[in-house]
C-alpha cells in the first residue's frame, strides 16, 4: 500500500510539473494584438505643469486581446515629435504594474519627459505618445499615435537635495566648508535665517565637496544656475530669511528687525532678543509670573517684525508640538520646537515656564538652524 502511494504522489508530481513547464511555454508563445485606440488624453491636448506634489495626467487606452484569454502587459512609451519609438525617451508600466490599460503619470515625470525632449523650463512644445502591448516574450508598438502639447515648470528638472550659503558677504565668508546650511521645508523648497553683508558678494551651491552647482539671481525673484563666479548681493546688511522654491524657481528675501519674547499674561513682548548668529537670537531677562485666582500664569512664545515685501509685518513663533504643561527633565527636546504661526494671537500655539524661571534671571535663546530643527532653550541663570 505504502509503495502505491508513494507511485501515485511521483506521478502526481510528474503531471505538475510538465503541465507547468506547458503554461509557461504557451504564456511566453501567446500572441497579442496591438492596442487599437488611444482614449485619454486626446490627441493635441494641451496640459500646464504645475508643481503640487499631487498633480497628475490619466492615460487611457483600448485593452489588447490575448491569444490565450490571458492578461497583457502595458507599457506607455513616449518620443519627440517624428520618433518611430525605436528609442523612446521614456518609458513606464501602466497602472497595478502594467496590468490596467491605463497609466496615471505625475506632473513631476511629465516635466522630466518634455526636458529630455529638449522642452526648457517654462517653455512650451509637444511630445508624442503611445502603447506597447506584451504577453510572454510577444510585444507589440500601436499603431495609434497620441500628440501632447506641455507647458513645463519654470522650476529645475534636477532638484538639489541640499543647499549652502557661501561668499564674503555670508556669515562664513568664502570658506564653503563652513558655509551655512539651508533647511529643506517640502520638495524643492529650502530657507535659512541669517545676516548678510551689504555690497558683498554671496552665492547659494549644493554641495560642500568638489564641484558643486551654483544658483543665483538678478533680480531676488528669478532663481538661475549659474558658474562659479555667479554672485549676487544685497544693498542693506540685515538678518534675512532667505527661501528658495526650486520647482517654480523662485527666490524671496525677508528682512528680520526684530525677536522678543512674548508674554502671554501682559500680551506683550517683556524683553527683545538680539541676533547672536548662524541663525541664534539670545537675549537675558527677568520673567514676572502674573498671579491669578488659580494661579501663577506662566505661558509664553515669541514674536518678531520682518519686511515683507516692502511692508512691515508682525508674525509669531509658537509651538510645533502643542502642550498645555510646562517641561520637566524628562520632556523630550521636541517640547522646545517652533514654527511660525498662521496668525497673531495672545494665547494660543504658547509653552509654559518651569517654576524656577518666575522672578530669575533667564536666558533665552531662538535657534533657527537648517542643520536641526527649529527650536529654542531657556537657562535660568
């Protein structure tokens, strides 16, 4: 009886085992149609990038037919205008990896198409597409030939990942190993805090090592790339907030005149805090806690003026993780972390003192550095 089993289960095996070395011979032999009619976009539709992390364009076809009712593969496939697709420019699967008849690509990859279709940042100029269908080895081109007219981001194709100040007119000067480092706040997108000297030249790269790119501008609005010698200055030494947007390409300058510290209780600023650095505000004072039928009221956050274009404007500097306790010694540091505030208000996004600091001798500090995060201390002295 034993044996008989045992005869069974090998022929068993047997029959599995050519029956799937069979599948795979007929998957990989199976011939497939080409794709016959391109749905979506339409052919000659017009579509302007933009740089929302979310925006995309649906691609929708005809479904192939299969020799043996299984599932084709797709893959969208794109060239310049009067390319036979022979060497396409690029190339990806369609949707739930290549199995849909659709595709659903990201501004982001359209903008990386039209720049090695040789379309410049924001300019416009037209690509073509199509579909090449496949089961098993079997691959077929469409003859069905979509235009798409594309009006690029202004911004960079090739985004830094990192960027440094650097030049005399820096806090560092024209050591690049010291340079100041920006702080990365979305994609594409950097700021820093710092002082920059009139008249003096400075220069923003993108690598502390050899040969890093340089970017620059003519007029503090229009981001460009540049060489070496790029340079650009400002006409007043000041504490700026310098922010960079890569993918629109743009540049802005805020003057920052002033950081105090912010007194919930008296809804007002008790003592200011003067730049210290690197993009550290410290100032020393005495904080009075405001006595309350329920209590000592001790809560606090900063408030600064800055020039925004051309207009001065109050905004604050609150809490990026909100609490209602004052710290211990075993807060953890993210109780300390800022962010500017939407708006201006007397109570709301504050911390709270720890006792000690109520009628002391306190030193506080802002600290906006692109190397950590935003946060601040306070030493009672």
């Amino acid at each position: 009886m034993k044996n008989y089993i045992n005869i069974l289960l090998c022929s068993f095996i047997i029959i599995f085992l050519h029956s799937c070395k069979t599948d795979d011979m007929n998957y990989s032999d199976a011939q497939v149609t080409a794709v016959t009619a391109l749905y979506s976009p339409t052919d000659n539709a017009a579509v302007k990038l933009v740089s929302a992390g979310s925006a995309s364009l649906f691609f929708e076809w005809e479904p192939a037919q299969t020799e043996d009712n299984g599932a084709a593969l797709y893959e969208i496939v794109f060239d310049k205008v009067g390319g036979d697709f022979s060497q396409p420019i690029y190339t990806t699967t369609s949707n739930n990896n290549g199995y849909l008849s659709n595709a659903t690509l990201t501004h982001k990859v359209l903008n990386n198409v039209a720049s090695m279709s040789g379309i410049g940042p924001g300019e416009s100029g037209e690509i073509i597409w199509t579909v090449v269908s496949s089961r098993g080895l079997n691959r077929v081109l469409s003859d069905q030939v979509r235009t798409l007219a594309i009006t690029t981001l202004e911004g960079f194709t090739d985004m830094p990942n990192e960027v440094y100040l650097v030049g005399e007119g820096s806090e560092t000067g024209t050591d690049v190993s010291a340079s100041l480092s920006f702080k990365q706040t979305a994609s594409g997108e950097f700021e820093i805090y710092t002082k920059l000297e009139a008249n003096k030249d400075y220069v923003f790269i993108d690598r502390k090592g050899a040969s890093p790119r340089y970017f620059y501008s003519d007029d503090q609005v229009k981001l460009k790339e540049g060489e070496q010698e790029s340079k650009m200055q400002v006409p007043k030494t000041g504490i700026y907030k310098i922010n960079l947007d890569f993918n629109v390409a743009t540049v802005s300058l805020s003057e920052i005149k002033s950081i105090g510290l912010w007194f919930s209780p008296d809804n007002k600023i008790l003592f200011d805090l003067p730049y210290a650095g690197k993009g550290v505000w410290t100032g020393t004072g005495v904080v009075k806690f405001k006595q309350e039928d329920w209590g000592k009221d001790q809560r606090y956050k900063f408030q600064f003026e800055a020039i925004e274009n051309g207009q001065t404007v109050t905004k604050q500097f609150g809490t990026l993780n909100a609490s209602d306790n004052p710290p211990n010694a075993s807060s953890d540091p993210s109780y300390y972390y800022v962010k500017v505030l939407s708006n201006v208000t007397q109570w709301d996004d504050k911390w709270k003192f720890i006792d000690a600091v109520d009628g002391a001798s306190t030193t506080i500090s802002v600290i906006l550095q692109g190397d950590k995060e935003y946060t601040h201390s306070v030493t009672v002295n």
